[in-house]
C-alpha cells in the first residue's frame, strides 16, 4: 500500500518536470524525480529520528516520475526533425542555372 502512495505521490512531479523540459529531454524528469527522492530519504535518515529511509521509497518515486513523465511524452509530439517550427515542407529553389530566378515572386519587374 504505501508503495503504490509513493508511486501516485511522484506521478505529478513527473509531469510537471517533463512539461518544464523540452521534449526529447523528458528522461530528465525521471532523473530529477531519483534525485529529489534521495535528497527527501537521506533529509529522512539524518534529521528524523522516527522515519527510516528506504531504497524502495526511492524506486516507487522513480517509478512515479517515470509514469508521468512517459505520459507527457506519450500526448506531445515531437516536432519534425529537419525543419525549424514555421517553415515550408518544401524548399524553394533560389535560381536555375543561368542564374535567373525560378519563383515568380523573386522576379523584379520594371
């Protein structure tokens, strides 16, 4: 039971971190959410006590961060490799061989 609790605990954090980060980085969500799991289990095991820290925690916070960070990856897509954002799908052709423009919007008339 607790298991699952730190599992749904991270899946928002996931998420969140996934959303900050560009898309083909959303790993990095997982790897923040392993690293703010051990920073919360060793505060845990120095200052408290009460609580004991826990590699499991660790894991099934991970875990959360993984589950939400592969749904934001899953629901955004990628933008195309090889064309910045905005531009034509199709390149247009400056000049022919003369040297004499091929687009009739390139052409000066007088």
């Amino acid at each position: 039971m607790e298991g699952g609790a730190n599992v749904l605990l991270f899946v928002p954090f996931g998420v969140l971190a996934a959303l900050i980060l560009p898309v083909r980085r959303w790993w990095l969500a997982v790897a923040c959410g392993a690293l703010t799991s051990g920073a919360i289990e060793i505060i845990q095991f120095v200052s408290l006590s009460q609580r004991h820290a826990s590699l499991a925690d660790v894991v099934n916070n991970t875990l959360g961060a993984l589950l939400g960070a592969a749904a934001v990856r899953i629901i955004q897509k990628p933008p195309d490799r090889g064309k910045a954002p905005g531009t034509a799908s199709k390149p247009i052709r400056k000049s022919n061989e003369g040297g004499v423009p091929c687009e009739p919007s390139q052409t000066q008339q007088t």
